[in-house]
C-alpha cells in the first residue's frame, strides 16, 4: 500500500515530522541556533518546544532560536535537565520542531499564573477556541513548577477543554535549585515564574 494513501486508497494522507537538536554550547546565541538549525533541517516547522538550562542568557537563547525558525510559535521552558535521543545532559538546550500539513497551533501563556491557577489553566485552554476544527485535538500546558497546587490548573484547563481534549506537558524545573522558574514562550524576554 503506497504510505500517502490510507487504508481506504483516499486521497494523500498529511506528512507531519518531527525533529530534534540538542546543543551544549555555553554561548546562548550559539546555542539556540544549533539546536534549533537541527532540529528544523531546512523544514518548515509549525511549532517549536524548547527545553534549557536555566543558566543560559534565556533572551539570548530565545533570540537565537528565533532567528534561525523565523519566529515560528514557540513554547518551552526551564529544566532539571534536558533529555534527547543521546541521553540525559544538564547546561544545554534540546529544541523539538514539529512540522507538516497535519495540524495547526496556538499558543498562549497565562500571565502572574500563581495568583489564580485555575483561571490561568482555563486561561491557556482558550487557545483551543482558535485551532481550525481537526478530529484529534491536545493541549499541552507547560507550567511553573513552583507554583502551587498544580492540579488547580488542570481543573481549569479541563473545565475549557473538557476532558475529551488529552493534557500533555510538565513543570519547569532550576535544575533542582528550588529558586526560580522561567517559561518561553514566542519572542517574548522569558522572565522568573516564582
């Protein structure tokens, strides 16, 4: 069966792709545009998702990482470590770009999320509103793992998204510091969540 067809013989099915680039370079600049020149392999992505080190110049890395994608919609956050197909590293960037005809993206970021986190998850999951109607949907939330109660903001994503609509993300993380988080999110300077 010829892979651009379904099962059916219909039509050409969407190709999506996915590709990841990791960089350890300690210059910020350099290393957003490492990892993210991998990771987009001359594609054109809808979405990049960035996991770093909080130690980096993150406006930097940001610009970086900006500059090289064309300001394609990017989320991401502060880590406890960045994981990739080479393994666990601390002090690094991993950048995931997803690409293709098979999806659309919106994103968003809940601002002063620990002052009401259940509003700030039903606040982020208004982003669904605006996606074009598709038969699968997901919403991924990337929040400040100092926040509190983290389950107040799943209760206000799912009370928007309902509980049709699968949940994915995680916490950022200070590589275990316990100080200060920070959030990426399209150009915009990151800044400390807690």
């Amino acid at each position: 069966m010829d892979s651009n067809h379904d099962q059916n013989g219909r039509g050409a099915l969407p190709r999506n792709w996915v590709g990841v680039g990791r960089s350890s370079s300690q210059v910020a600049a350099e290393a957003g545009d490492e990892a993210a020149l991998t990771a987009i392999a001359g594609r054109d992505p809808k979405l990049l998702i960035v996991f770093c080190s909080h130690t980096y110049d993150l406006q930097a890395l940001l610009d970086g990482i900006n500059r090289r994608s064309h300001d394609v919609p990017l989320i991401g956050c502060s880590t406890a470590g960045e994981i990739a197909a080479s393994g666990v590293r601390d002090s690094s960037v991993v950048v995931t770009a997803l690409g293709g005809e098979g999806f659309s993206v919106r994103t968003t970021a809940a601002i002063n999320a620990s002052s009401d986190l259940r509003h700030s998850g039903a606040e982020a999951a208004a982003a669904l509103t605006e996606l074009d109607e598709r038969p699968h949907r997901v919403l991924m939330l990337l929040t400040d793992g100092l926040a509190g109660d983290q389950q107040e903001i799943v209760r206000g994503a799912y009370s928007v998204a309902g509980a049709g609509v699968p949940l994915v993300g995680g916490c950022a993380g200070d590589d275990l510091e316990m100080k200060s988080t920070y959030q990426l999110h399209a150009t915009r300077a990151p800044r400390a969540l807690s």
